[in-house]
C-alpha cells in the first residue's frame, strides 16, 4: 500500500484524515506530530529530521496538517510561528522531493487582506494583514519554490474532531443565556472531514497547484453560532456585535470568503454546503467530545 506521512495528526484536520483513511485499501498512515502516543514524534523545523524520516518511509505523499494556528499568539512570537508555518513546510517540500513525493500544503483565507466584497479565487493578489496571514503565504512560497508535485489547499474557519470555534460557543451556551458574536466578519465555516474528502480527491491526481478549498455558502460569526445552537436546541441568545466591540490583538479578515474555482474546473469534487456540513457535525457527536 501506498504510504501517507501525516504530519500534526492530533490536529482537527489529521484527526479527519485518520478517519477518512482507516479501512482504506490503497493507503496506509504515517502519523506524526510534536509529541503523543503511539506515533512518530516529529519536528517539521527540523530539517535533518525530516529528511531522515522521510528518507525511512519513502511516502506516497506528505500531507502537512501540522500549523501554529494561534492568530493572536503569532502577533507576539511570529518568529516561532514563521518557523512551524513557513519553515516546516519548507522542510518537508524538500524532503518529499528527494524521494518523489508529493506534497500536500494547507493554507489559509488569512492570506488575503480580507477587504473585499466578491469571493475571492486562486488567483486574487495576496495581502496578508496579520502575523499569522504573513507566515502561512511564507510556507505557500516555500512550497511552490521547493516542489514540483504539490497541492496547497486555502481553506477558512475550519472546525473538527478538537478545540474550535462551535466547542467553544457550545460550552458558553451552557453558561450564559446570552452570547455576543461577530456579525460584521463572514466567510465560509468549512468541516475538517470536508476538507479531508478534497485531499483525497486530489491525491491520487496530477492537478497540481492552488486550491481554494471551504464549504459552499456565506455566513457571519453570528450567523453560524445561530445555526449550531438552533441545532443543538439551545435558546441561549446570540446577541450581534461589531468587530470593534470585540477587539484582538491581531487583525481579523472582514470578508473572508473564497470561491473553489480550481476544484469546479479541474475536479468532480464539491464541497457540502456549510449548513449541510455543521448539521452532519452535530450529529456526529464530535461536538460532544
């Protein structure tokens, strides 16, 4: 079987990917992350490391779900998030092409300045405003100047097997019965086993490049954090609020949503519609964990 390097597999998209690929016949896993049971403990800033392991494995591919996702802890300790986000990538590029593998990257909407007002596609200029944009478009770069069989996949308000936004909201539903939420930012809240479909649908190809890669549909904060409570059958009241009634030391996209042209044009692959995807979520009982 053909050999998967997963990098940040205690993360929410290495958590999807290990259940999407868990009876497959075609693959088998490599897990890595910085520490944990039963696998392999690796440091994508390690160079020498990296290449050793990979070098062992010979993988099929590497799919780097590893990141220092943290927006406001960028801002203070970019370096150590240039390292993970920008550097880690780099390493693992290079080593995928010693041994002829390919290399799946996942980025971010951050990457774009997020002031505009149509979706944007693969193509838009990049603008990032924070920390965090700045060094997950470093780690694209490095990819692209490394690799020549990859796949970088942008996606946005990611959620999953792990801490996220709904875990969160859903635990001060229980103590609150009122919430204030974001209205004034909106984007495409996008399911890690979503997200993990659309590697796989790429995977196997040679449709190389940049993908824009979330849930179809638009919603704000607010919005979302409705829907999910509606779901669950909670009352508690979402009270909206503006961006700057709610100030963080990094500065989040306004508009932060992104068309998936590359995957309608050059895939058969669609993406679940963002209220399709958290209800399946919901009913997963991942959100009770």
């Amino acid at each position: 079987m053909k050999k998967l390097i997963i990098t940040g597999c205690n993360g929410q998209l290495g958590r999807a990917v290990n259940v999407l690929y868990q009876n497959s016949t075609e693959y088998t896993l490599v897990n890595t992350d910085v520490a944990g049971d039963n696998i392999q403990p690796l440091d994508i800033t390690n160079l020498e490391e990296v290449v050793a392991l990979v070098e062992k494995e010979q993988p099929y591919a590497i799919i780097n779900c590893a990141a220092y996702t943290n927006v406001n802890g960028c801002e203070t300790e970019e370096d150590l998030a240039f390292r993970i986000n920008a550097i880690g990538p780099r390493n693992l590029a290079i080593a995928a092409e010693k041994v002829g593998a390919k290399m799946v990257q996942i980025s971010t909407d951050y990457v774009f300045a997020g002031d505009g007002t149509t979706p944007y596609v693969e193509t838009d200029p990049t603008g990032p405003v924070s920390a965090y944009g700045r060094t997950k478009l470093a780690g694209e770069n490095f990819v692209k100047e490394v690799s020549n069989h990859f796949f970088i996949l942008r996606t946005a308000w990611l959620y999953g097997d792990g801490k996220n936004f709904v875990k969160t909201m859903l635990g001060a539903a229980k103590k609150n019965d009122t919430v204030r939420v974001v209205c004034d930012q909106v984007g495409s809240p996008t399911s890690a086993s979503e997200l993990a479909k659309a590697i796989d649908a790429l995977l196997p190809t040679e449709n190389y490049g940049t993908f824009h890669a979330t849930c179809e549909g638009v919603c704000s904060w607010a919005d979302f954090t409705e829907e999910f409570y509606r779901l669950a059958g909670l009352s508690t009241k979402v009270e909206h609020i503006s961006t700057d009634e709610f100030p963080t030391p990094a500065k989040r996209p306004a508009y932060s949503v992104l068309e998936n042209k590359m995957f309608k044009l050059t895939t058969n692959f669609m993406f679940k519609d963002w209220k399709d995807a958290i209800k399946e979520y919901m009913e997963s009982g991942l959100a009770d964990k």
